[in-house]
C-alpha cells in the first residue's frame, strides 16, 4: 500500500472551544461541505482528495448519519435494507469524485427505501457500511439503511405493566400489541438516547453470538427459586423437552410436543406473562451486558446505538422461547448546534 500524502490536516488554529470533542464533527462537515462545493466552515481543517477503502466507510457512513438519521428518539419498530455498491479504487486509494458518487447512489437508495415506507411516523435511525470484498482496482460495499417507527408514548415499567412475551399486556391488566422484548427495546433506546447533537461512526452489530459471551441468556446466580423459568436467565429464557406424548410432523419434518411433563406444575401463562420487577430486572440485567460487552472491545469509544430485540422460538422437537439480540454500537461523536438532521431529498 502506498502510504496517501493527501492528508486531513488540523492547523494549531483550529477552534480551541472544541477540545478535540467535535474533531469528528469537522472532518465529516467538510467532507459534506466539499461535496456541495461550500466555503468551508473550518478551513484550518483540509479535506483529502483520496480516500483508502476505511475512509469511504467513515465518510459517507458519518454524512448519512450527520445529515439525515437521530437516534434521539424513541422507537417502537425498524425497517431494514442493505444494499451493495462498488467503488474504483487505484493505488489503494478512491479518488475524490467516485466518493461523490458513491456517496449519490447510497443516498438515492436510503431514499428510496424512506419513501417507500407508508408509515408516517417514521425517521432514519442509522446508516451502517461494510467492505465485503476488494480487488486492486474496485471495492464493494453494503449499506444498511435503518428506519424506525417512532414511539411518542413509551411507557416502560411502570405499575401496571405486566407484558405478555408473545404480545400485549397480562393480568391483571389488558392491553397494547407490543412483545415484552419490544417494550425492553424501547425503553433501551430511550434511556441510551443522546442529548445535544451527535452523530455516530464506525458502527458495530452485536448478535447473540456476540453478547451471549457476556452474559446473554446465561443463567442468573442470584435466582432466589432455581428452575422455576421466572428470571432464571440473564435475558428471558424458557425450554421444555417432552419424549413422551408426539403429534404428527409438520412440513418441517418437526414434531409438535402434547403435554409438557418436564415443566412441572408451573403455568406457562406465568412464565409468560412478565411482571413490573420481572421487566426491570432483564432492563438492568441487559444494560450490565451491554458495558461489559463495551468493555470488552477495541474501540474504547464504542456506545449504544440502537436495540433490537425480538422474541425467538420455537424450536423443531422442543418448546423454547429466548430474545434474540440484534444491538448496534457506535463511537457517538458530538456536532454542534446545526441544521442537522435534515429529510431525506426525495430520489431521482
């Protein structure tokens, strides 16, 4: 690789208030700035002219999430695509104007992929790039495109809030659409919501593959009654094996299970329906897995951006039921007070 001359450089008269917080900032508003062919609002700071296959990610992921995603507020949902781009690159390096491009295309898909959606509540929440494969002349990339359906009225875990898992509320009270896993989410993204301006940059997705080496759905050590299904887990987990009552296979070739004679005499419906202290018990207990997963990483930087959780089960010759994770994380970065975020244009 040829080590690239053309690079950012941030004079000694850079603004002194920002302390190196909005350093991110900068780097991203010019890169925009360059783009639309503006006066630079801190030309101490140069934009390159090339950019190795790292920078394309960090720039153009940076202005989708600077100009037109907020992960402030509260959401209820998401809307997913990903979608592939490629880039030339020569010397190991892209050249300002097929950053330009790239950066048309990934917004006409996000925008695309906004307006197609009929729900009127909604807003971008994160832009999150990926190289999936490089030769020596061109790079390939995906784009997620997250939108979320926002929630106005989150009401999590308050006295009457008893959560079925597979849906609405439980006795005594009655109630709402959402899973208990949607209402943890929500009240997740609420909580880690950032104040002021900020923005997020090398994005990170966490499954359950990821966090379960830092505590999901591992056992609970501090269960006061062991076996019960009732936070017996970390995160919401119940399973119940019969070998001894079968119905017919399903198209799956799977069996359906009659009775539950491993469970005991405990009711599912109990073990379903989640109360007030069961909900703030996982919230905390997720929220201890989320710094330790932090903790864990590279990039001491890295904080929640955006929780998904959905319920998962069942399984073929088996009951179980567990949250499934899909978490992103992000080196949030702070911008001052602006016009940003903005909508989307619409494409083409």
């Amino acid at each position: 690789m040829i080590s690239s001359c053309h690079k950012d450089e941030i004079k000694a008269d850079i603004t002194t208030e920002s302390d190196g917080q909005y350093d991110m900032y900068y780097r991203i508003l010019s890169f925009i700035e360059t783009m639309e062919g503006k006066p630079l609002s801190q030309p101490q700071l140069q934009p390159r002219t090339v950019y190795s296959p790292s920078d394309v990610i960090l720039y153009v992921e940076g202005a989708m999430n600077l100009q037109y995603a907020d992960t402030r507020p509260s959401w209820t949902s998401f809307e997913n695509q990903t979608d592939t781009f490629t880039i030339a690159i020569s010397s190991g390096y892209a050249s300002q104007s097929a950053v330009d491009a790239l950066f048309d295309e990934v917004r006409d898909s996000a925008s695309n992929h906004f307006y197609s959606i009929t729900e009127p509540d909604k807003f971008p929440a994160l832009y999150d790039g990926a190289i999936i494969a490089f030769s020596s002349t061109q790079v390939t990339l995906t784009f997620l495109s997250k939108v979320g359906t926002i929630s106005r009225d989150p009401t999590p875990f308050g006295s009457t809030d008893y959560w079925d898992v597979q849906g609405g509320k439980c006795s005594p009270y009655s109630g709402g659409t959402l899973e208990a896993s949607e209402v943890i989410a929500n009240a997740l993204n609420d909580y880690y919501a950032p104040y002021g301006c900020t923005f997020y940059s090398n994005v990170e997705t966490a499954y359950y593959s990821d966090l379960y080496t830092y505590g999901w759905g591992n056992l609970n050590s501090s269960d006061p009654t062991p076996s019960d299904f009732i936070i017996d887990y970390r995160t919401y987990e119940f399973y119940c094996w019969d070998y001894q009552s079968w119905g017919d296979p399903d198209i799956y070739g799977c069996y359906e299970a009659i009775g539950f004679p491993d469970c005991g005499d405990f009711d599912m419906s109990d073990i379903r329906c989640l109360e007030p202290w069961e909900m703030n018990y996982y919230f905390e207990s997720i929220t201890e897995i989320y710094e330790d997963y932090l903790a864990g990483q590279p990039n001491p930087y890295l904080t929640h951006a955006v929780s998904t959780i959905t319920l998962n089960g069942p399984l073929c010759l088996q009951v179980q039921e567990g949250w499934d994770p899909i978490i992103h994380f992000g080196q949030r970065n702070s911008c001052l007070a602006s016009i940003f975020p903005t909508t989307l244009p619409p494409c083409c």
